[in-house]
C-alpha cells in the first residue's frame, strides 16, 4: 500500500503531477488547488490513496490528511468513485463538504461532474454524523477562484500547464493582495500572458 511520496515533481498539470521517487516516476492524480501549489523541479510530499483495479493502479494524492480521510469517506458511498470523490474535492473545501452534510443540503454535491441526484442525496445520509460541522467563521470564508481561472485559461485556448503556470506565479507574486474573485485574477492572468495571445485565441481587447 502506498500511503504517501515524497520527491522531486517532474511535471504538473492542472489534474496530475510526477512526482520521482527512487529513480521512478510516479503519475498522481490531484485537485487544480493542489497542482497550484506544486512546481516543477521542487520537492513535494502528498498523501496518497492506491486504487486498484483488474485493469490499473492508480494514485491519488492530497496536501492534507483530513483531504484524504474525506477521499475515503466519499469512496465508502454507493456510486462514488475515486474520480468522482477528487471531484467533490476539487469543488468543495473540507468545511463546505462538512456544512452540505450536516444541513442535509446534496445541491453542491450535485453540480459535480459524475454526481447525479440520487448519488447526491446518498452523500449526504451516508455521511451524517461521520463529519465535524464548520465553525461560524469558516462558514464565510471565501472560496478561492484558482481552479476556475485556470479552467477559465484553458477554455480561452490555453495549454492546461500554461494556465496552472500562470495562475501560481501571480499567487506567489501577489500573497495577500491576489483578488480572490475570478473575473479580477482572470484579468491579471490574461495581462501576463500577454495582447499577442490574447488575439491568437479571440479575446477582444
């Protein structure tokens, strides 16, 4: 069982990375949030979840433990897979997953690809009970727009690697200043990359 890797990141992508352990090269599968904060050349440690089939294994990793244990969780529902479970993930943080539970709200669960209605629902009675509801204050915290911009990129025509490159480089550059509403860092992404390309993919000026 691999439960984690510690190593050099050799490549990202707004779902993967590889991350070389030992001389080997190993594809995990991760949030857009996450691959922000991964670079290239640089040491990462991720937990990780193996997933075993007929057909493949393949690894899913996470910056936190409390990320993996609610991969687990979200696993142990009926018609919940390991892509769909990232996905909850990638959508959701820890609290709001938290807070849909215990209000017995399955709307957010719903607006993720792969989640019907009915799966959902079973989300949220499966859960109950198995989560810690958020406190007040992470109720209002702000949701952070990078996995959006960065899709937002690629649907303008971006390459997915050039998109998580540039969102992560305004984040580090800007800290605490960086907008945390998408159309303002979409805006500063799109300056970054540039009038010339802006036009290659039809954005008017």
């Amino acid at each position: 069982m691999i439960s984690s890797l510690r190593g050099r990141v050799l490549h990202v992508t707004g779902g993967s990375a590889i991350i070389e352990v030992g001389g080997v090269g190993m594809s995990v599968a991760v949030t857009p949030a996450h691959a922000l904060e991964l670079r290239a050349g640089s040491e990462a440690f991720v937990h990780t979840a193996l997933i075993v089939r007929e057909d493949e294994l393949s690894l899913f990793g996470f910056a936190t433990r409390e990320q993996l244990e609610l991969f687990e969780l979200l696993r142990s529902v009926s018609g919940v897979g390991p892509k769909s479970a990232l996905g909850v993930l990638a959508q959701l943080s820890p609290d709001e997953i938290a807070g849909a539970v215990a209000a017995e709200d399955d709307a957010p669960f719903r607006k993720v690809s792969g989640i019907g209605p009915k799966t959902a629902k079973l989300i949220t009675v499966s859960l109950s009970g198995k989560l810690q509801a958020p406190t007040p204050a992470s109720r209002v915290r702000a949701a952070a727009p990078d996995a959006d911009v960065v899709a937002a990129l690629v649907g303008l025509g971006w390459a997915e690697r050039t998109a998580v490159a540039v969102v992560a480089e305004l984040l580090a550059e800007l800290g605490e200043s960086a907008p945390r509403e998408v159309p303002a860092l979409l805006r500063l992404a799109l300056t970054r990359l540039g009038p010339a390309a802006g036009a290659r993919v039809g954005v008017g000026a």
